[in-house]
C-alpha cells in the first residue's frame, strides 16, 4: 500500500445532497471530502448565453429563442440550469409540433401549461 491513496470519488448531486452530507451519521464521509463547489443559479444573461452555447453544442442556429423568450425561461427556471434545459427541450417540442421555426414568449407559456412545468 506504501501510503498511497487507493480510492479517489466524485460526488455530484442536487441541494439534496449537501443537506443529507449534512446528517451526523455521515461526519466521517464528509470530513474526507476535500474540495466543494457549488453552482448556484444563472442570471438572465447567463441564462440566455447558456441556451445560446446549448443550441450551439446541437448544432442548432442561436436564434431559436427569441430575447424574450429566454427571458421568461429564466423566470420559470430560476436560472437553475436542469430546469432551464427541461424547459427549453419543452419548447423545442412544442415549436416542431406546431411547424415554427423561432420560440417566443407565447411559445414558452403555452409549453409550461401543455408540459406541466409550472
């Protein structure tokens, strides 16, 4: 074994978890943990640069989503970025089902009540 560390984890998780690591019976496992990062929610432009880097990534024009549009999803996802994707990936549904080319503000609300995200 020569003193060499065997063993390297990752842990990865939503809010759920810092709160659970937090329990006494888990002191041990969170005392060996040596580095935390947390990311916290986007802003606006952050949230609206994000869908833009998304739609990149896919291969996709960033004029999918109107201003507007990316505004509002900020404001239903809390610029939490799962939600942000749940919500775009809504949209984008919703826009194929309907054969239009651009999500705007409409866009968005109807795919909140038709998806059950809000």
């Amino acid at each position: 074994m020569n003193h060499v560390f065997l063993l390297k984890s990752f842990l990865s998780g939503q809010e759920g978890l810092a709160f659970l690591l937090n329990r006494s019976i888990h002191t041990d496992l969170t005392h060996r943990i040596g580095v935390r990062c947390r990311l916290g929610s986007l802003s606006k432009s952050q949230t609206a640069a994000y869908i833009d880097h998304r739609l990149r990534c896919a291969g996709a024009a960033e004029k999918l989503f109107e201003p507007e549009a990316k505004s509002i999803i900020h404001d239903y996802s809390g610029g939490v970025p799962r939600q942000i994707n749940n919500i775009a990936t809504a949209c984008l549904i919703n826009a194929a089902s309907k054969n239009l080319q651009t999500v705007n503000e409409l866009l968005v609300n109807e795919a909140m009540t038709e998806f059950k995200l809000i």
